[in-house]
C-alpha cells in the first residue's frame, strides 16, 4: 500500500531556502493542520461519563505551549481548550517540543474562555483554576477528583485572569518550599495534571 505521504531529499542548502532560515536538524515536514473541534463533538464528549481538559488562558510562548500539549497527551487530556489570546498550537516551535505529540489531543478555541468554562461546569465538569494564593487549596491535600474535571492554567506573567477565575470551582495551587512563590507554566501543569489523574484513578479503585 502506497504511504499517505511522499519524501523528498534536499541539500541543507535548499532546506534552508525552503524554510527562509537555516536548518541544522535535517529533517522537515509540512502538512494540514486538522479541524478544531466543533460544537457537536464538544458537546458529545461533555455529555460523557468521563473527561479531562486542560484550559489555556493567554498562553503566549510557543515553546510553553509545546510543552504543555506535551504533558497533556501524557496524562490522557480529551482536550484542549484555548483562550482567544493563546499562540498558536500549530506553530512550528510550539509542535516541534511537543514531540510531535500535537497530533494525539483535540484542540478548540473559544473567543469566550469564562462562558465556556460556565458551560462545562453546567454538564457537570469540575473546574480547577491553577493560582498562587496562600489561601488557595494545596494539591497534595486533595483526596478525590471526579472523573469530569477541567484544569485551567494562565498567562506566563498575569496567571489566570480575574474573569476565568471566577468561573472555576476551585483554586489549586502546588505546595513549594519557602522562598519560591511559583512554577514555570509547563512545569506547574504537568505536576496538576498528575496530581489530578492520580486521584480521579485512585477513586476508581
């Protein structure tokens, strides 16, 4: 069976031209960047037993993003949601540290992230906010998750917005030593996304 896909050889010379920059790696790739999620396929997975997402609210940094996406196919996130502000997943630096791994998680961009994330928690999705706050709920001391639950994450500077936030059931911070206030983003997301599905599993047994 013929593959979906053709090779092509090149000089790094003629790589580089292709790419407008100088390429070290060897290798390229270019394809289609699939559909976004659409309504009634949100919907259809809301309306399941089960689901995780991840929302990004005003992630700028395609490399942060890369990471992200990276950690969200590794704890089985359905899908991603973006704030309207969000880089763009497809851009290349953004799919090259995902590790390709893009291609395994559904994505949707919402031009409102509070009223989607009020929709969601009306099909019964349990909301988290990751903030800072000395008040806020520390991970460790969390015993269950549900299996409906969505983890929102902000801005690399701002953290969650003031509106996103109100819309979140709940603060989750993660507990550090004295003296370190926060997290890079990639790394706090993948230390929630594992406290998360380390606790929804544990309630399944």
């Amino acid at each position: 069976q013929d593959p979906t896909f053709n090779v092509l050889i090149g000089s790094e010379v003629a790589l580089s031209n292709v790419a407008g920059f100088p390429i070290s790696r060897g290798a390229m790739a270019c394809g289609v960047v699939p559909d976004e999620l659409d309504t009634n396929k949100f919907d259809q997975l809301l309306s399941g037993e089960a689901i995780r997402i991840l929302a990004m609210d005003g992630i700028c940094d395609s490399a942060n993003m890369g990471s992200m996406i990276r950690s969200a196919a590794a704890f089985g996130i359905n899908l991603i949601l973006l704030s309207k502000d969000c880089c763009d997943p497809w851009y290349r630096r953004s799919v090259r540290v995902s590790m390709g791994y893009i291609c395994a998680v559904s994505f949707m961009r919402t031009n409102d992230l509070s009223g989607t994330l009020t929709q969601i928690r009306q099909k019964g999705v349990y909301t988290y906010a990751a903030v800072i706050e000395e008040e806020a709920l520390v991970m460790s001391s969390v015993a269950n998750v549900p299996k409906k639950w969505c983890c929102v994450v902000g801005n690399e500077g701002r953290g969650v917005s003031p509106e996103v936030r109100g819309r979140c059931a709940i603060g989750l911070r993660i507990g550090m030593a004295k003296g370190v206030d926060s997290l890079s983003v990639p790394v706090a997301t993948g230390i929630l996304l594992h406290g998360l599905t380390e606790r929804e599993q544990k309630q399944e047994h």
